[in-house]
C-alpha cells in the first residue's frame, strides 16, 4: 500500500525522485574521493563544474517529467532517453567516440542531441510523438558515424551500436507509454 502525501503525489515516486537527485550528488562527489586514493583520477573545477551541470541538467528534465505524469513507463521512457543523452555527452567530453576527445567530428555528436531536443519539442513531449522523436535520433546517432567512417576519421561501430540501441530501447518505452494512455 503506497502512503499519500497531502498533494495527492504518492510517498513512494517523491522518496524515489529525492534518491534520484541523492545518486546524482554521491556519483558527482565520486571523482573527488576517488583522487584521495588514486593519481590516475585528476579532476579540476571546471571538470566538477561541468560534471555537475549536466548532472543537474538531466535530473531535472527528470524532475519535470515525473512531476507531468504518472504513467511509470514514460517516466522510465523518459529516464532511458537522459541517461543515453548524458552518456553521450560524458563519453564525447572525456575520450571522444570518434578518435580522442579534442578531434573536432566528435561535436557532431551535438548534431543529434539537437535532433532529439528539437523533435521533443515539435512532438509537444507526447509519447508517441516522442517515440518518432527517439527513433530520429538513433538514425541521426547512425548517421554520424557512417560520415565519420566514409571520411576517414576513425571507426565509430561499438559505441554507436550501443548507443542506438539506448535510443530505440527509449523509442519502444514511449510506444508503449502511448498505448497504454491509448487504452486508459
């Protein structure tokens, strides 16, 4: 039996979305106790910095959509779709994807962040909408890395295959976010 708070929010998804943001600090603390024991991790300000905007980014885009709906699913829709987008970005940010983090073909990997935002918003963040915006983005994240391939600027499979998978895993949580409000 789930407990109710005054608002009428369940207890359950308010404690859930408060451990959201509490794993966020933890994993954004992480790197600082890490450099007490180890010279392999050197973090400076603006690498804590710019970890932490993008943790704040994507818990909060999470925040929003869990205050939205309660349809667990597109929450977990929702969710999938901004861990992929914070993968991304943290990959391209500290190693690169296509060849090291300095070579300039990695920004077109904000090419398909972009599609995603920008499809998100014409779909009104509708799940099925947002299905068609997700799959979008998988085909741009292809895209990418058959252009970095026919160019010559490195090979890009094993991160894109993984990558697309987490978009169309998304994709398929929206579908049935859709349905499911569909039949309600």
């Amino acid at each position: 039996m789930t407990t109710t708070i005054g608002s009428g929010k369940s207890w359950r998804g308010r404690h859930g979305r408060i451990a959201v943001w509490v794993a966020a600090a933890c994993l954004w603390l992480s790197p600082l106790i890490a450099m007490q024991f180890t010279d392999e991790v050197n973090w400076g300000p603006a690498d804590f910095a710019i970890f932490g905007l993008m943790l704040f980014g994507a818990c909060g885009a999470y925040e929003l959509a869990a205050r939205m709906t309660g349809n667990r699913v597109y929450r977990a829709a929702v969710a999938l779709a901004l861990l992929t987008a914070f993968l991304l970005i943290w990959v391209t940010l500290a190693v690169g994807i296509i060849g090291d983090e300095g070579n300039p073909a990695n920004l077109m990997f904000g090419g398909v962040l972009c599609i995603g935002i920008v499809s998100a918003f014409i779909a009104r963040f509708r799940a099925s909408g947002m299905a068609l915006a997700l799959l979008a983005t998988a085909l741009a994240q292809t895209l990418v890395a058959v252009i970095a391939f026919v160019a010559g600027w490195g090979n890009a499979s094993a991160l894109t295959v993984i990558f697309v998978v987490l978009w169309l895993a998304s994709a398929w949580l929206f579908h049935r976010a859709a349905r499911r409000a569909a039949t309600a």
